[in-house]
C-alpha cells in the first residue's frame, strides 16, 4: 500500500477545484484512528486524535482529526453511544 502525508492547511496552499483537479484528486473511502494516543494542546484547548486516512485507490496517508473543546465532548459522546449499541447488539445474540 502506498503512503502520503497529507499536508496542513499551515504548510501548504490549497489549489481551487477545477475540473482538471477534480479528475486526479484521490478519493477517500473512509478514516481510522492511528493507533496513537490523542494529543492536548494546553495553548488552544484543541485536541488533535492521529488518523489513517484510507484512499479507493488502495493508498493511505497520516492526518489529524483536531477537535475544538466542544467537539471533544461531542465526539466522547458518539464514542460512548457506539459502545453502548454495541454492548446492547451483543447482548440481544
């Protein structure tokens, strides 16, 4: 499997979409945590969770799926939803 780091919005600019763009940009199948514990950044009260970001095309590349404070307690809410169904599926087996 291929790899690419994905660049920051920081690091790098953003072309506009054109068609010709469009037609070469990858396109993501879906998104998995890294593996790695979440980092807190203390200066912006942001959260930053390491990502596997998973292209059609087979190939993957590392990012970062940042949280402002209220996303946290959003997300930790959704986490602990997902749990709890799945808790509940594998209770009704």
């Amino acid at each position: 499997m291929a790899h690419t780091e994905l660049a920051s919005p920081a690091r790098a600019e953003h072309p506009r979409a054109t068609d010709q763009t469009a037609a070469k940009a990858p396109v993501v199948q879906h998104v998995t945590p890294a593996g790695r514990d979440v980092r807190y950044d203390a200066g912006t009260g942001d959260s930053s969770l390491p990502v596997l970001v998973h292209f059609r095309d087979g190939s993957t590349a590392h990012a970062d799926l940042v949280l402002n404070p209220s996303q946290v307690l959003v997300f930790g809410m959704q986490v602990e939803r997902a749990v709890n169904l799945r808790e509940k599926a594998r209770g009704a087996v």
